[in-house]
C-alpha cells in the first residue's frame, strides 16, 4: 500500500524545518523550470508552427547510408515502409528492402550531386526528409595530415552538407513541409588531440544547423520546415577504429544514433540533441574559464590519438 504522504506530513510539520507546502514547492519549483524551458525549446526550434507527417507518402534521403550510423538510420527508417534514398560513395553493405532506393554520388562533387537528385526526383519523387549523415575522419594530427587528409575531410563534412543543403532544400522550402536533419559531433562543442580537423568540420556543421533554422523562418519563410541536430560521442564504427575510450565510458552503438534519428522524423518536431545524455557537458565548457577547459580536455588528450580508421576514399 502507497504511504499517505498527506497524513505523514501533517504528523510530522512541526519537526521539519520548513512548512510542508513551502517544501512543496521548493520541489516543485525545478521541475516546473525544467518544463517551461522544454516547451521555450521546443515552441523555439518549430518556429511555434505545427506540421503533419504521412509516413506513407514521405521520401526519406540519407547521406552515407550505406555503413555505420547512416546504415542503422536506414533499416529503422525503411522498417515502416517508408521510401528511403541513399546516397553513397560505396556499395550498400545489407541487403536492400523494396521501398529502398541507392544511388552512387560523390557529395564533394557540386554538379554530381545535382545530377543524381534530379534522377532521384524523376525515379522516386522529390525528398520531404534529409538526413546529412555522411562524413569521414581521418584520424591524423594536424602536422600529420596530408594534404589530401585535409580536402577530404572538409570536402565531405563541410561541403557534402553545404551540397545536400543547396540541392535537396529548396523542394522542401517550396512546400513549407518537411524536416532537414545534421549529424554533427560531440567533438564539434570540444575538440580532442587526433582529431581537430575533424573537430573543426563538426563545429561548422553547428554552425550551419543554427544558421540554417534561422535562415528557413526569415529568408525563405518556411516557418514548418523543421531542422534538427543530432550531436553523438563516440559511436563504434569503422571511422573511429582503435578508439581509446577509460573503462567506465560505453561507447554508443550505431543503432542507438540511427534510432535517435528516426524517433526525430517520427515525431514531427525539430530537436536540437546530444546523445549520451553525458555528453551535454562539452556545450558548457564553452563558458567556463579557460584553466577548466582545457582541464576537462586533459581528461580526453588520448581518446583519439591511435586511430586507425577506414579509408573508404583511397
């Protein structure tokens, strides 16, 4: 039987320090906080605009769909029969559903991606969904990139997403419908030794999220196109091989990041996320003194030092 809390403190008022209402509602207080700024969030990033999503007669795009996250993202996806369309450098690496569509494109390639989104929109119909997932790392120092390491890693993370953006978001701006999803990083709120060029891509691909919603309300007036930010720390993918992460730290599986990302365009609403929830740490460091950033860096000077990641592009 549930105590009767009621009784308990009517009973016991005079020995607690405070009056059991104002203990209520000092409770009570964070919790009501926590509430109110979730909706100011959540009225925030859709633009207090509410929008309906037929399952049935959306067409899903995934960039770098074919392994790691993008793959996990993918079977979620196609799961409820939605179509999905990939585009991808390499070969699928699962068997493909009916109501899967692939398409071999290099997205550092401007008019390549703008060739094959037309092919895409003539076989399939124009996309309503985006999900900029594709990108690489690889896994060197600054002074032990090579210059090749360096275009490629910007041609893909940077200008991969700026390529999906111009091509597929004016469908979607024209129809005031749909939702632009951004991987991003956790490495993109505080970088790490091993990675910084990698870093640097993540924290512009921020930047464009926070430009982009703004864009979406005040330059192009679609007020419903919703655009989100999934923000992950270490996945185990080939693209992170030979990660160094302490004993009590777990890393995340691409089927948590790619269910994330699904239960996003599943709900309708724009989301701005970090997953672990662990990981919302990194945002506020960027407000904390200098001596305590960089001592909270310490703690993750080797994470990523010995990569030995895929090179999918060589």
């Amino acid at each position: 039987m549930a105590p009767d809390l009621t009784a308990f403190f009517q009973q016991n008022a005079k020995h607690l320090p405070v009056s059991p209402w104002k203990l209520a509602c000092w409770l009570g207080l964070p919790y009501i906080a926590y509430r109110f700024n979730r909706y100011l969030s959540y009225r925030a990033l859709n633009n207090g605009v509410v929008d309906n999503f037929d399952w049935e007669k959306e067409i899903i795009l995934i960039t770098g769909g074919s392994n790691g996250i993008g793959a996990a993202c993918v079977q979620k996806l196609a799961s409820k029969g939605t179509q999905v369309v990939v585009l991808d450098i390499l070969p699928l690496s699962y068997d493909s559903p009916k109501n899967l569509h692939y398409y071999r494109c290099d997205l550092t390639n401007f008019d390549e991606v703008q060739a094959v989104a037309a092919t895409v929109t003539r076989e399939v119909g124009a996309p309503t969904c985006v999900v900029a997932n594709a990108g690489i790392c690889r896994g060197k120092s600054l002074l032990q990139a090579t210059k090749r390491d360096v275009e490629l890693t910007f041609g893909v993370n940077s200008l991969g997403l700026l390529w999906t953006i111009k091509t597929f978001l004016p469908s979607l701006t024209a129809k005031n419908h749909g939702h632009f999803v951004i991987l991003a990083s956790q490495t993109g709120h505080l970088a790490t030794a091993g990675v910084v060029d990698y870093a640097a891509t993540k924290a512009a691909a921020l930047a464009i999220y926070e430009g982009l919603q703004t864009e979406l309300r005040h330059i192009y007036k679609a007020p419903a196109v919703r655009v989100s930010c999934v923000s992950p720390s270490a996945v185990t993918t080939k693209m992170f091989r030979g990660i160094k992460l302490p004993s009590s730290v777990q890393p995340l599986q691409p089927s948590d990041v790619g269910s994330a990302i699904a239960e996003i365009l599943w709900s309708g609403r724009a989301q701005n996320i970090m997953l672990p929830a662990s990981a919302y740490i990194s945002p506020i460091t960027r407000a904390l003194p200098d001596w305590l950033r960089i001592g909270l860096q310490e703690f993750g000077k080797d994470v990523m030092t010995d990569l030995d990641p895929h090179k999918p592009l060589d």
